[in-house]
C-alpha cells in the first residue's frame, strides 16, 4: 500500500542535487531494513557525486538493554554530528528513531548545542513519524525545526477532523487501546464506575484531542493513516468483487453451500485485489499496478516548529513517478522554512568550500572524493562555473581573461596602413621608389656620358626598374590579406628580386669578361657584348618564373587566420599554402645572390675606373646579410611582425643595391661632372 522505495531513493538524491548537499551524514536503524539502506545509499550518493561522512546505525527505544548500548548510542551520535562541515544529515528508521535522537539533543550535550554554529537540515524518510513518548513531553522538536522529510502522499478527507473531535474514552467498550491513549496523552486516570466520587488527576471524558501537541497527537490525515484508509476500502472493494462473482464464489466457497466469507484465505482475495481500482472519498483514484504496488509517489514536507510545542507540517513538493526522467522530484524552494540559525539562508553542505571561477578541484590525498583543494587553472584554460572538475579550453578565436574564469572574443589583427608601424614602412617604401625614380631620371638625362654608358647602360636601367617594383612589392604585404594580395605578393617578390639579383651579377660578369678580353690572345672576347648579359638575366628570371608558376599551379597561398600564433589576437594573414615552394623561391634567391657576391668579391681588384665590383660586392654583402638574418627573425617572429620583418627586409636590401650601386654615380654626375668624362674613365692605376 504504500509507493516503491526506489522512488524515495530517488527524491533524496534529486533532494541533495537540487541544494547541491555533497557532503552528508547517514543514520538509520540497527535492524536490516536499516543496514538494508545504508547498504543501497552509499553507492548511489557515490555514483552521483555525493559523500557520506558517515554512515552509522542506532539502536532503537527498544534496544536500550544495558549502559553500554546507550553510551554506545551517545558516541555515535556526538562523533558524527560535532563535524561541523556537515550540515545535513540523512535519518533513516521508524517512529520510535526519534526518541533516541531527542534524549541525546537534550540530555547528552549541552555545549554542543549552545555553540552557535550546531545547525543541521534533517532529511528524513517516510518510515518515520514525529512522536514522543510521555517521559519527553516537555521536551517538545524544537531541534527538528526546518526538517525536510518524505511522507507517503497523503489527502484530507472530509470529516475526519469532526470524527477526531467527537471521540470520546467511553465510546468503545472494551476497547483498552482507547482507555490507555486517554490516560497517557491528558495525563489522567479514567474514573473508576465502582468508585462514585472524583479526584484530582481524574480524566473528565471531555477533554480535547485538538488540545495536544502534535508529538503526542496528529490531528491531520498521515500518509501511515491514509495508507491504512485506502488498504481497508481496497479490501472492502476485493471483498464486494468477490461477492458479487457467483461462479468464483461458488467455487471457492465449495459449491455455494455456505453463504458466507468465514472459509476465505488472505491469498484466495489475491486476483479481486490485482484489479480494484476506486475512487476514494478524498477524491483521489487507488489502484495496483503490475507489480502489485499501490500508483503514487511521496510529498515533500518541511516540518514548521510553534514555541507552544506543536507543529506543522508544510507540503512542499512531491515525488512523481510519472515525470521525465531526472525530474520526478517537484519543489517549492520559497516555501522552506529553515532553521532560524541559517537565517532563512539555503544551508551549505560542503567537506569544503566551492572552488571558484578560475581554479579546479583537486584531490586531496587519503581523504573521499567531496573534500578537495582548490588549484589556478593551468595557462589558456578557464573554470567559468565553481566547483569544476578541469579546467577547459577556450575556443580558438577565444582567449583566457586575467582571472581565468571566462572567454573574451579575440580581435582580428593586420598590419594595416593606418598603425604608425605600417605608416613607418609604406613611408618608408614610397620614398625609395621616388629615389629610384629619381636616380633612373638622372640616368635617362645623361643617357649620353661615359659613366653612364659604362657597363651596359641596357642592364643599369633594367636593374633600376626592377629596384622600384622591389619597393613598390612591399606594399603587397601591407592591409588586410585578400585573395589578390595573397596569391601575388610572394611570387612577385620573387620574380623581381631575381630580375633585380640576376642583373647585378650581369653587370659583374661584363665587367669580369671585359678585363679578362683585353689580354692577348684571350678567348673571352667572343664572350663580350649585350648577348651574355641578356642570357644571364634571362636565364636567372626563367628559373624563378618556373618555380612560381609550380608554387601558384599546385597550392598557391591564400588569405587565412591564424588563431595559434598569438595569444589575445586572430592574424588576419597569408597562408603560404606550400611551405616547400615559398623556402624554394627564398633558397633560390639566397643562391643567385651567393654568386653574385662570390663573383663581385673575386673582381674587386680590377682597375677602380672601370670597375663596379667593389660597389657590388659591398651592396651584395648588405643584401646578404640581411636575407640571411631574414630567415631566423622571420621563424622567431609571430602574427603581423612576420609581415614587418618582412617587408624591411625587402626594403633593407633594395635599398642596399640602390646606395651601394648608384649613389657613388649619382654623386659623380650631379657633383663632380669633371670626372664623368672619358679621359677619367681610361685612366688606369699605377
């Protein structure tokens, strides 16, 4: 008659979740029922989360045999409730668990229970009813106030109140269990018929059971008394089945030749009782289901302590056995009336405190998994909730904040030309190109004197030309990367740096060529003239052309973001799409230029007139120089100053070329014109 117990099981786990209890004590009976749900709880609070502190059985009223059961009772109890981390506690028993319980709050520790931070939440079971005994009636609950307790559910059902107030001792005669209720609960004797006076302590007959304290008497409807309502009207609705079925009845009763139901065995009733189902005069529907248990859950009470010694008790959830999974427990928060000594504030049960946003839980060594340290979350994790088992990964356009306890968005970030450093470089790019621009217009204009005529002035203006796209290139590299910087910007870096690198050993090789084609009887001299010159930049260019158009044919570079690289930024940035072909453009430039400074370095010795090698082998050395510091800053480096280390070093080495080459030229021309004649230029070192 009453729902399964693995309902009650459930509601106090979803009990111990929903006020996030993980660190509870358990009492229950010394009797196997007892043990029985110890036996069943601990793994259960285990596999959710939860720690018993303790999980101890008391003996009952009952056991209370000799001295040293109840000191055994008394040590118990003081060990497991002077643990002050434990804040709630999980009775277990039956009606007379509360006497034990009561005689030890009162009576065996007074110092305990003055100390201001002794504060429990009780949650009990349905097997037990609030009641004491005569000895402990001024004892009264008051340590109860604010419990939480599972009651077989229960309705009020009409008149059962009048019909409690209407009882009276001498209604039923003979019945004993009356007689001593009276006399036990008004504390009086009932008078004796054979004596005819009265006196003092005499019961009168009109006292009032709604006068008692409700441990002694409970006027409502209990979910024991409402079982035992809704048992008899079952059997009484069986028995009327059974009566009204002549061929069963026939049957049983053997043959029909008794009328009445003497002979009926408890088991023959079995079958009527499978299929009852009524509606009882609380209005409520009573049937069994396939299991043969009554259809019902539990309602949550809170039990509401009076200074008068009474009390009430407050509905306020239920257990539903019909809900959704992981939400058969229903409760009204707001409707609790704690303990006063939690100031009406959700009671804490903790082996410690949370963790807080930013930190994690770690174990603490010998001791059960609810009792914790509290460790900072390792670098780029956060904890955005308390209490968390790891700390977890931001997302990766996400970044830690300084505390650790939430994402920021990260921003997205180029070298654009409105920052001073992009400023800086594309200043700086623009004002090389109109010096390039301005050198080749000094050239072009005195495209007719010796010095300009020296050395191929063919190869002189290409080399020019191809100076102002190096500067102008790195502009590529500045704003945000689109699909037309992205697939241009390396490939043509590449290509003009070849053109500008090839034309450079150009004209060192002329010069090489045109010293060694003046001794007698050299076969250089079939070697002299433009068609060399323009072989070698052809050739230097092909090469470089060829490469590029595998790198953009087979995986050409794209814009993409980079996510990894910086810690609180997106990098809006290239994707080189083959690593290989982008350090093949680099190798093969770094080998052009080699042998370019190599052949530079071995003809700086020729005669100073003629001779460009010294100025080549000092600009191919700076060109060098700063290509190969290139490569380590630019692995070094993340985000958009790879972009910067980049185009200063186009800029760096182009601008190496220019003033290396065509600065000390500039400087004949435009300040001592008496040296750009041919005279000059035919005079040779003694």
């Amino acid at each position: 008659m009453v729902p399964n117990e693995t309902y009650q099981y459930l509601g106090l786990l979803q009990l111990l979740q929903h006020f996030q209890w993980m660190w509870v004590g358990l009492f229950a009976m010394s009797d196997d029922s007892g043990e029985h749900f110890i036996k069943e709880m601990e793994p259960l609070l285990s596999k959710h989360g939860f720690c018993a502190a303790f999980a101890d059985t008391i003996i009952n009223q009952g056991g209370w045999n000799t001295f040293d059961n109840v000191i055994d009772l008394f040590s118990k109890f003081h060990a497991a409730l002077i643990d002050s981390t434990v804040n709630t506690i999980i009775l277990y028993g039956e009606t007379t668990t509360i006497i034990p319980l009561t005689t030890f709050l009162h009576l065996g520790n007074h110092e305990l229970l003055e100390n201001t931070s002794f504060r429990w939440v009780w949650v009990m079971t349905a097997q037990i009813d609030f009641a004491l005994t005569g000895l402990q009636r001024t004892w009264g609950l008051e340590f109860f106030q604010g419990t939480i307790f599972f009651s077989i559910h229960s309705q009020e059902l009409p008149a059962f109140q009048i019909f409690l107030r209407n009882i009276k001792p001498d209604q039923t005669k003979g019945d004993g269990f009356l007689q001593d209720f009276w006399e036990q609960a008004f504390v009086c004797s009932l008078p004796n018929p054979k004596e005819t006076s009265m006196v003092d302590g005499t019961c009168t007959g009109e006292e009032r059971m709604e006068s008692l304290p409700g441990p002694f008497f409970e006027m409502h409807m209990t979910g024991h008394s409402y079982s035992i309502y809704n048992a008899v009207y079952a059997i009484a609705h069986a028995l009327h089945a059974l009566y009204l079925s002549h061929s069963n009845r026939k049957s049983i009763m053997g043959g029909g030749k008794r009328d009445g139901l003497w002979d009926l065995q408890p088991w023959q009733l079995h079958p009527f009782l499978q299929h009852v189902s009524f509606n009882n005069s609380a209005g409520e529907s009573v049937s069994f289901n396939d299991d043969k248990e009554v259809e019902g859950g539990f309602d949550v009470m809170n039990l509401v302590i009076f200074p008068n010694r009474s009390y009430s008790r407050v509905k306020i959830g239920k257990v539903d056995p019909d809900a959704l999974e992981g939400k058969e427990l229903i409760i009204a928060e707001d409707r609790i009336l704690w303990h006063s000594r939690f100031n009406q504030v959700v009671p804490i049960s903790l082996c410690n405190d949370y963790c807080p946003p930013g930190s994690q839980k770690r174990k603490k060594e010998g001791k059960k998994f609810c009792c914790y340290d509290c460790v900072l979350c390792p670098d780029g994790k956060i904890a955005n909730q308390k209490d968390m088992e790891d700390c977890i990964k931001c997302p990766e356009d996400q970044y830690p904040s300084k505390d650790q306890d939430q994402c920021i968005l990260k921003t997205v970030t180029f070298l654009s030309y409105e920052e001073p450093l992009g400023i800086s470089l594309a200043s700086l790019a623009v004002s090389f190109f109109l010096i390039t621009v301005l050198v080749l217009g000094i050239f072009v204009k005195c495209i007719d004197t010796p010095i300009v005529k020296a050395n191929n002035r063919n190869i002189t203006y290409a080399l020019l030309i191809s100076l102002t796209f190096c500067f102008l290139s790195s502009l590529l590299f500045l704003g945000q990367p689109t699909n037309v910087t992205c697939y241009l910007r390396q490939s043509a870096f590449g290509i003009i740096f070849s053109v500008a690198v090839s034309c450079v050993l150009a004209k060192t090789v002329t010069v090489v060529v045109a010293f060694m084609a003046t001794k007698p009887g050299s076969s250089m001299r079939k070697w002299m003239g433009k068609r060399l010159a323009y072989s070698i930049i052809s050739f230097c260019f092909l090469v470089q052309a060829t490469i590029c158009m595998l790198w953009l044919g087979t995986s050409p570079p794209f814009p993409d973001l980079d996510m990894q690289s910086m810690a609180t930024e997106i990098v809006a940035g290239c994707n080189e799409g083959s690593a290989l072909m982008f350090y093949s453009v680099l190798g093969y430039l770094g080998l052009l230029s080699l042998i370019t400074l190599t052949v530079a370095f071995l003809a700086r010795k020729l005669p100073d007139s003629f001779n460009e090698a010294k100025f080549i082998t000092f600009s191919m050395l700076m060109f060098c120089n700063v290509w190969m510091s290139f490569v380590p800053t630019y692995l070094s480096t993340k985000g958009k100053s790879m972009v910067a280390v980049e185009i200063f070093s186009i800029l760096a080495s182009s601008a190496g070329l220019l003033c290396c080459i065509f600065f000390p030229k500039c400087y004949i021309i435009i300040l001592r014109p008496e040296l750009n004649k041919r005279e000059q230029l035919m005079w040779r070192k003694k």
